[in-house]
C-alpha cells in the first residue's frame, strides 16, 4: 500500500525500533519511535498573537462582524451535512479548488501540526493559508496568511465581500449557514483572493462532515485519534476514526501518526477503497530520538528521504515531537518525496523552519517566580499527555492547577489525568456559555482530589491569584508553579489576564 520504501539492507536504531514493535502487529506497527530524554528548566518564547485594533472604527467593525455570527449556530450545534458550506462555494466560484491543500483531522495536535506545516511550507517560499480553530484571544487568529493572523480590516473585508452570498444561502436553505461554516467560507474565499500557493486547513470536528471538507487536499492528515465529542462521532476510537477518514479523497497521500489499532484499521481500510498512498509514524517516518533542551527539544526524525538531524523545536512534550514528525512528512509528501523525488529536503530549510514554530497556549510559560504554564489541555488524551510533559520539563515540587472546561467534556478523565501532578487545584469558570458552572465542577473536583485539595473562585483573576499565592505559600516550596488549563477558552483569558499581548 504505501509507495515510501526505505532501504533493509541498512541497520540503524529506526530499523531496529520498527523490527522491534512490528511484531506488535505486523498489518499496521503504527508505533511509538523510542525516546531519549533529559530534564531542564526552560521554555519557548511568548508567541504573538492579535490584540484588539488600535482604530476605534476597525474595532467597531470587527466587533459589528462578531456579533452578527454570534447570532448563529456555535461550533458544538451541528447539522451534519456539507450542503451549506458547499452551495455557498458554488456560489462564491469554488475558491477553496484555487490552491493545492493539506487537510488536517485528528483529535488532538491539529492546530500545533497546522503551525509546523505552515513554517515549513513558508521556509521553502510557498506564499501559505492556514485555517485552525478554536481561537485562543481574537477571532481573526483562524484564518492566517505567510503565518500571520489577517488584520482585522482584512477580516472585515473577507465577511463583507462574501455577506451577499452568505444570505442568499441562508434563504435557500432550512438551516442558516453556522458560524463555523461562515469562517470556512471566509477563509477559502481569502486564500483565493490573496492568492495562496497552498492551504493548510484543520477540520472543526469529525470529517466527513465537517464544513472544511469541500476542499480536496493533496495530502490528507490524520493526528492521534482518541475520544472526544463521542456523543456526536463515535463512543470508540475506531467509530471516531470512521468519521474522520472522510477526509481522505482519491488519490491522496495520507500521513498517519500513531493510532489505536481499531482506529488505524478504519483510516486504512478508507485508504485501500480510494487508492490513496499512505505513510504511517514508526514505519515510513518517525522520531528516532529527542532530547529537553533550553527552550524545548532537539529531535532527529526519519522522513520520507532519509534522516533530518539536529533539529531545534522551542516546544517541549514527546507529544509535539511527534507532531514535528507528522508535519514534516506531510510536507514531504506534498513535495513528492518519496515518490517523485527521492533526495530528503534542504535541511538548513527544515532546521530555519521548526526553530521558529510557536504553538500559543500550549505549555506556553507566561510568567516566572512562581512559574506559570499555559496549556489548553481539554480532554483526558491530551491531559496526560501534558502531565507527562510537566513532570519531563520542569521540576515543580508544588504544582496548582487553575482549571476552567467545558460542559460538554470529560471532565472527570481530565481532573483523573492531572491529579497525580497537581498538590492543590483551584477550580473556575471561563466567559464561554459552554463552561461548565463553577459548583458543578469543583464537585467532580472533590471527588478526585478530596475536599482539603480543591479551592473554588467563579472568575478567573481570582482564581489565579489564589493558585500563585498557593504555589508561593511555603518558603519550603522555591519550587512552586501554576498550570492553567481545561479549555481554549479558560487558557485565552488567562493568556489577556497575565498581559499575552
């Protein structure tokens, strides 16, 4: 099935990883290429994200356009169907067939792979348009060109140029387009118009469904699938992973991290019944070793061409290591490595690339003495995958959590995720109408923590006030910090609280 051999007749630590773990099993070795690592203190730098405009009449605009799309359906009410969103692009011309594409699904390291992907395709000259969601601060962080958020006049611009076609749909259809499928419009009609050379567009949520799959991408790209939105998806990986196979067109070139075994089973199944070629984390590509360095990791990865070593990402957790894995193969494969071309890219371009990525909000240090971290864990899967990065990054003997999520999630398997870390944890509440009340939460809180290691405060500056006074309570404890997490949106306030822009 897939077209990326790589020589047998060398032995190397990569080889050994694979011969080792295929006998796992054979049919996928969808594995997890070994780790090396070492323990520092440090962080990346502060990403930039959109503030506000200065013009009081560009805010007034951008806030005009904001409430217009609050009036319509949030991004958790769906009516599972593309027909919206594609009678809208019929009507728009088809921009989203202007460009090539890589499409992104996943359950968690979508938006971080995104912003690897978009580097990486800048750093070879490739003019970019980069579709992600949530937002962490401003709305016009979603859509992006050459890396940077549009300016908020732009976004004005884009919704006004396409607001005639958007009510037309509207009157045609029983559903008024959402607010999520109004973005998408917006952004592919924006990379037309810019134009880009190639989009990278993460889904919402699911697949074949979601409003962004009227795009057909190049190179389809599926991060680690778990459970979330099972009520919507699927209650098991491999029901999820059905979903979201939708995204994979024929022809395509699939780049598949590590999976479950059922949900790998389902993405390739999908694959063999549209003749798409696939690479797969720990047989094609993977992560031959990584080590903590200042500010983040120092990684050698094995691509579609060869090996790519000494490579600096300011991003810490095995997690984003493997994203850099899944990013770099997926533009690989865009530029036909491994197929095509047989020779690995310029690695001065690759090493330039993955030194700038930022990923906001994601074990993002906002301030120091005591040490606050960011990280918009929100479901069990990435919690632990974060409490794993904390206990490998930094040496916190006394650790608060300041945690804020939303209704509609695993609260519980996250609270279960991060309790081993967290001495004490503060419980609030986000702006977002999704948020999960206060009360409610600190009573799944007690359940998992006990009563003497829960303190709740409704709003957010309290509650992190209360957790850095916690972390600095005892001389004892030089070593105290805060972790700020549960939600985008919990994470974003605080990101504005702590001064993020």
């Amino acid at each position: 099935m897939s077209e990326f051999p790589h020589d047998s007749s060398e032995s190397d630590p990569f080889d050994e990883i694979v011969e080792a773990e295929t006998e796992r099993d054979p049919d996928l070795a969808l594995i997890e290429a070994g780790s090396r690592t070492l323990r520092t203190q440090g962080g990346q730098p502060q990403a930039d994200l959109p503030a506000r405009p200065d013009d009081p009449e560009a805010d007034k605009a951008l806030r005009e356009v904001e409430a217009e799309l609050a009036t319509r359906w949030g991004e958790t009410k769906l009516e599972p169907s593309v027909s919206r969103i594609a009678a809208l692009m019929d009507l728009l011309g088809d921009p989203q067939r202007a460009y090539p594409a890589i499409h992104i699904t996943g359950t968690n390291g979508k938006t971080s792979t995104a912003r690897m992907i978009e580097a990486l395709l800048g750093a070879f000259e490739l003019r970019t348009g980069r579709y992600t969601s949530p937002h962490v601060q401003s709305i016009t962080e979603r859509i992006s060109l050459d890396g940077a958020s549009i300016p908020a006049e732009r976004f004005v611009e884009t919704y006004q140029d396409i607001q005639p076609y958007i009510e037309m749909v509207d009157a045609a259809q029983e559903f008024r387009l959402s607010f999520f499928e109004v973005l998408t419009g917006m952004a592919y009609a924006a990379f037309a118009d810019a134009p880009v050379d190639v989009a990278v567009v993460e889904v919402g949520m699911g697949g074949s469904w979601d409003a962004t799959n009227v795009i057909d991408g190049d190179v389809a790209v599926v991060t680690p699938i778990d459970l979330d939105h099972t009520d919507r998806l699927g209650e098991t990986p491999g029901e999820i992973a059905k979903e979201k196979a939708g995204i994979v067109k024929q022809g395509a070139t699939v780049i598949l991290a590590q999976q479950p075994v059922d949900a790998a089973q389902m993405l390739l199944k999908k694959a063999v019944e549209v003749d798409a070629t696939v690479a797969r984390e720990g047989l094609e590509f993977g992560v031959m070793s990584r080590q903590v360095a200042v500010g983040g990791q120092l990684l050698t990865l094995r691509g579609l061409g060869g090996e790519y070593e000494a490579v600096y990402i300011p991003l810490h957790g095995a997690y984003q290591a493997h994203n850099a894995a899944v990013a770099l193969a997926a533009v690989e494969a865009f530029f036909g490595v491994g197929s095509q071309r047989p020779e690995a890219l310029d690695i001065d371009t690759i090493r330039k690339a993955f030194a700038s990525v930022s990923s906001p909000g994601r074990l993002e240090i906002m301030r120091r003495s005591p040490t606050v971290v960011l990280d918009a864990a929100h479901n069990p899967s990435g919690a632990r995958a974060t409490a794993e990065a904390v206990q490998e990054v930094f040496d916190f003997s006394r650790l608060i959590g300041v945690v804020g999520s939303s209704g509609d999630k695993n609260v519980r398997g996250l609270l279960e995720a991060f309790e081993p870390i967290l001495t004490e944890v503060v419980v609030t509440q986000n702006s977002s109408h999704r948020a999960m009340d206060v009360d409610e939460l600190a009573g799944i809180a007690v359940e998992v923590f006990g009563d003497d290691r829960v303190q709740v405060e409704p709003r957010l500056d309290d509650a992190l006030e209360a957790a850095i006074t916690l972390a600095e309570e005892e001389a004892e404890y030089a070593g105290g910090g805060v972790l700020v997490t549960g939600s985008v949106i919990t994470v974003g306030e605080a990101r504005l609280l702590l001064g993020g822009n």
